[in-house]
C-alpha cells in the first residue's frame, strides 16, 4: 500500500471515530476541501470546524470504501456511508472523493455527495 493511500485509510478511519486530531494529522496546512453543491472552505481551522457537519446529524459516520485507486499524487475512492439523524432515521450517501497528495498528506479534498433515499443507486 501507497504511503498516499495509507494516509487517506487512516484520514477515514479518524471520521469514523470522529477523532479529529487523527484527521488533522493526515492533512497539510494549506488544505482546501470542496463538497460540491454545498461549500468551500481553506484551512485547518476551518476543516476542523467542518469535520462534525451539520448539527442536524449525529456522528460518526459509517463509512465503506468501495474502490479506491491512485495516479501520481491523486488519490480518488467511492464511498458509501451512513449517519443518524439526530431527529431519527438515517441518512444513507453515496460519495465520490478526490484527496490531492502533497507530501504524503492531503492538500485537496474534492466530494460528490449524493443522498440515498429509495435504495443502492437512488
């Protein structure tokens, strides 16, 4: 395994934990995070601020990865993950994650994040 990819198992496994020092750990300081549709921010300070979410949702996350492969210093997964909602149920999603590497940290995170309601594809 990839030192890259090492770092964006170990960087998932801290949201799944909700460990935000483990998730800090594995990105750069300078570190952009683009979820499309819904925000950009820059910034350790900001990106921790952003790691719980909304307060609508209660953490951590399940998280699966279903692929993952590596060019050059980019690394891209396919998620699908879970999260309850704090007024009950669940949120079920399907992501796609772009992590550019600089250095063996994350310097870029770009996410596709789509809600599952009726089943695996909708």
């Amino acid at each position: 395994m990839s030192r890259n990819i090492e770092t964006v198992h170990t960087y998932l496994d801290g949201f799944r934990k909700n460990d935000h020092e483990q998730i800090l750990s594995c990105l750069t300081d300078d570190i952009e995070w683009t979820v499309f549709g819904s925000y950009n921010l820059t910034g350790k300070v900001a990106y921790d601020a952003a790691i719980d979410g909304p307060p609508e949702l209660v953490n951590p996350p399940h998280l699966e990865v279903v692929r993952m492969v590596e060019q050059d210093d980019v690394v891209m997964a396919e998620l699908t993950g879970s999260v309850r909602r704090a007024a009950g149920g669940e949120l079920r999603m399907s992501m796609a994650e772009v992590f550019v590497m600089r250095d063996g940290k994350i310097a870029e995170r770009r996410a596709w994040v789509v809600e599952l309601k009726e089943n695996h594809f909708r």
